[in-house]
C-alpha cells in the first residue's frame, strides 16, 4: 500500500460483519472496495478467543450467514475452531481475499468536507474513501478492570480474549476473575490440571444445560445432499429461540419455567448445600446474559476449585484481595471480565463533521439509527452498533439485516447521484426514544441485576428490546424520508 490511495469504500474489521460486508459489496457488482484488519488473519472475535472450551452458545445451524451453509458442522454447538474456519472458507469461496489487508490497523479514520470523503489514517499509510463501514465490533476490546496493586504482581496475568497458551497451568494456583460466558467455558477445562482455582464472583450467572452432540456422518451427507432440510433445522431453530421473547419482554412470569430449569440442573449438579447457595442468583433469569453449560458446576464441586463471592479488589504482592478480605496466594490471574461495549475504543478516533468525535456525540449515551446510522457522520456505517446486541438468538441474523440496510443506503447514494448520504437527527432521535422506551417493563430493566448490557446512566445501549423479525422487518431497506442526501454543503431531501 502507498502513502495515500482512494477506493470506493473501506471495510474496518473482518469477523462475521466485516466479511458479510464484503460479501454483500461483491453481490451488488460494487468491487472497489478494501477490508482492513490488524490481525493476520479473519475471524474477529473467533480468531481472538482461543482460551480452552471456547464455543458458540447458538446452535451452528443458526450462526452462520444465510447465504452460506455448511453442512459440515462438527457439532451441534459449534466450537471456535470450526467457526474461524467457516469464515476464512468463505473469503475463499465468494471471492474477497483480493480485498483483504492485513496487518493495516486504523489510527484515525476523518470525515472531509470539502472533498465528501473519508480519510483514514493507518499505520501503512493513509486511504481516502467515498463510504466508511466500522465492522470492528463490540467484543474485540478486552476489559481488565483497574485493580489497585496489580502492576505489582510478580506472577502471570492475561484476559481470557488473549489467552498466553505459552504459559503452563498445571500445578499452580489460579485466581480466575468474573463468571460470564468465557470463564464457564474454561474453568471445567482448566480445573482439572491446576493445584488450586480461586473463582472470584460478584454475581453468579443462570446456568441452564448445554444440548451439545456430535453430528453423525450420515447427518453431514443428508445437509449436503438435501439443503431443505438444513434451512428446515435452521429456521426451526431461529423461531425456538424467537420464543425467549415473550418471557424477556411481554410477561417475565414466563421465565419462571426457565428458571425453574435452571435450579434443577444446579440442585442435580450441586449437592453441598453451602455452595448451591453460593452459585444460586437472586435475580430475574435473563436479567444477566443466560449461559450453557454442562461441566461448570461439577467442576466448582472439585476439592482444588473455591468460590469467592466477592469481587476482586486489590492485589498485595502474591496475594489476591477480595472485597470482603479473602485473600489468597496465586502464581496467575485470568480476568473473564467481557470487553469495552458500551464505551467501545473505536468510538474515540473516528471522527464526523466539524472533527467531532463518536464518542464525543455519545456522552449523553450510545445511539444511532438503526444500530447502523449515526446522524453527523456522513457515508459511515457502524456494524454491530447500539442496540444490536442479542441475549437470545443469533447475532449473525442482526449482522446480515444491518448490511442490507447499509447496502441499500449506498445503492441510493449511487443511483442519486449525491455525495452524501446521512441519518436525519431527528429521525436518530425518534428511532431511540422509541427503542428505550421498549425497555421498560422488561427483564433488562425490571429483573434485579447490573448487567455489562446497561451503561453509566442505567440505559440499556447494547441490546435490541424485542423479536428479530421485527428488526428485519423495519431495518433492511433505508427509509429515504429518514435521510438527507447531499452534494458537497448543499442538502436536498431524499
């Protein structure tokens, strides 16, 4: 790459959003485009999360692009292995690798005026761009939180996002930080060969069972021999995982089934009265992201593992502090403490009109149209932006549904003959007010937990209040009464 070339749009990013983007770009005719990643390879949060156990809690069927099946699943709950490679086969097979650059991280990324461009400074050099899609994601920042002292350790820290596989476990003692979906993956994985396993728990999570299977070969043939049936699955899967709605968000009574679920697979799996306590929430399920997993109590019942319930406050030397004074000496600590969502990174180096940044136009709080439109921003579009997230089906459906809005946007953009296209901000701020208002009433807002789903004002920016189709439904085509469409200074109504 020179010092400064123009395309026609940049792709940041290339997990599930980024390739999908790419995909898509391909299918509409549109080849001038470039996918940047920093890594050196695909895969977004799937070729970042190698720690032990690492697997998808949506069944494979679901996760994964609708336009690209795979019949060769390996299991029912695909493991990260089979999900990277899912990913670069299909860089392979539609065609993008051309497009792909890695190695090329974004420093900056600056909204021109006077020349209606993105200019996108790297660390190879600076790309001027007509369109500008953000596909970096809201889990590709690892969260390790302040601890006083934990500069001073003289032993092994790391994030589970970047786990040091160079580093041998077995025999020494690990303090392991946070009970969300990593650290329920990996602690039955690691117990076993550690001396000791210190689990740190502010808040114990809803554990249901994980139906996991291996697929038999003749189940492999019959996805590749009769696609109907594979779509069948799919699309029986997807409505199954529809219903979770109605008890998150119409009448939380029906979480009571759930729950009950869940207690019985704790009770089963735990039988000391002490620690079922322990690991038994006291808050709505659902309120917290629900987690799959068959070995995780069985493991915290092991001689060698301890539940702290309690939030890890300082370390002292060795020595691991918890908020209510349990202190324990430990060669490691692994932190499971999830990643920078509602104050993604990203957000403080891309910058709109007048050089303000999108950090900047979310003080009062995350927020765009669509989850995909940001009002200010001209020709951006933010993949997995506020209010995509998902705690109940696959994040894939969300990504594909925000590509064909952005697709549509740039398709307008190109038939117009504009420069611009950009969100109304009063449109953006209808859009949300409607958004936060769904929230009431409902587990995220009415079942008794903090959740990593709310931000510093208790909004809830992460998740979308309700069924998927209804996002589809109302999100994959751009409105164009919802934009300003226009050339250099002078808007004309779309």
């Amino acid at each position: 790459m020179g010092l400064e070339e123009r395309v026609g749009v940049v792709i940041a990013g290339s997990g599930f959003a980024g390739i999908g983007m790419a995909i898509r770009l391909r299918r509409e005719g549109i080849e001038d485009f470039v996918v940047l990643e920093r890594a050196g390879d695909v895969g977004g949060t799937w070729r970042d999360n190698t720690y032990p156990g690492a697997a998808c809690d949506v069944p494979s069927h679901l996760y994964s692009f609708s336009f690209a099946p795979n019949p060769d699943w390996e299991h029912n709950f695909s493991r990260q292995r089979e999900i990277r490679e899912y990913l670069r086969r299909c860089t392979r097979e539609f065609g993008i690798m051309a497009h792909l650059r890695f190695g090329v991280e974004v420093l900056e990324a600056r909204w021109d005026e006077e020349l209606a461009e993105w200019e996108i400074e790297t660390n190879r050099g600076v790309i001027r761009a007509r369109v500008f899609v953000s596909a970096m994601g809201a889990l590709s920042e690892p969260k390790i939180p302040g601890i006083p002292g934990l500069e001073g350790f003289p032993g092994r820290v790391f994030h589970s996002a970047r786990w040091d596989h160079g580093y041998e476990l077995r025999g020494r003692r690990v303090a392991v930080v946070g009970t969300g979906a990593s650290a329920v993956q990996f602690v039955p994985e690691i117990q076993p060969e550690v001396e000791r396993l210190y689990l740190f728990q502010r808040t114990p999570p809803w554990v249901i069972p994980r139906r996991d299977r291996r697929y038999r070969d003749f189940e492999r043939r019959l996805f590749r021999l009769v696609p109907g049936y594979q779509r069948a699955l799919r699309g029986l899967i997807y409505w199954g995982r529809e219903l979770y709605v109605l008890g998150f968000v119409y009448d939380r009574r029906i979480m009571k089934g759930l729950e009950l679920l869940a207690r019985r697979h704790l009770e089963r799996q735990v039988k000391d009265p002490v620690l079922r306590r322990k690991l038994t929430p006291d808050y709505t399920i659902g309120c917290k992201r629900i987690l799959l997993s068959n070995d995780y109590y069985p493991a915290l019942c092991r001689p060698n593992a301890e539940v702290i319930c309690s939030g890890l406050s300082r370390v002292r030397g060795s020595e691991v502090v918890a908020s209510d004074g349990t202190a324990r000496g430990v060669d490691a600590i692994i932190f499971a403490t999830g990643f920078h969502v509602t104050d993604m990174p990203a957000a403080g180096f891309i910058r709109g009109r007048g050089g303000t940044t999108l950090a900047g136009s979310w003080e009062g709080g995350m927020q765009a149209y669509r989850g995909t439109t940001v009002a200010g921003f001209p020709n951006f579009f933010l993949l997995l932006g506020p209010n995509t997230g998902l705690g109940h089906n696959s994040q894939v459906f969300m990504i594909e549904v925000q590509i064909e809005h952005a697709v549509d946007c740039i398709r307008h953009l190109r038939r117009s003959g504009a420069a611009t296209v950009e969100v109304r901000p009063e449109a953006q701020r209808a859009y949300n007010e409607r958004v936060q208002r769904a929230f009431r009433g409902t587990v995220w807002t009415e079942g008794g937990c903090r959740s990593w789903y709310l931000d510093e004002q208790g909004r809830n920016t992460t998740l979308w209040p309700g069924f998927t189709w209804r996002f589809w439904l109302r999100s994959r085509r751009m409105d164009p009464a919802d934009y300003l469409l226009g050339e250099r200074e002078r808007l004309v109504r779309a």
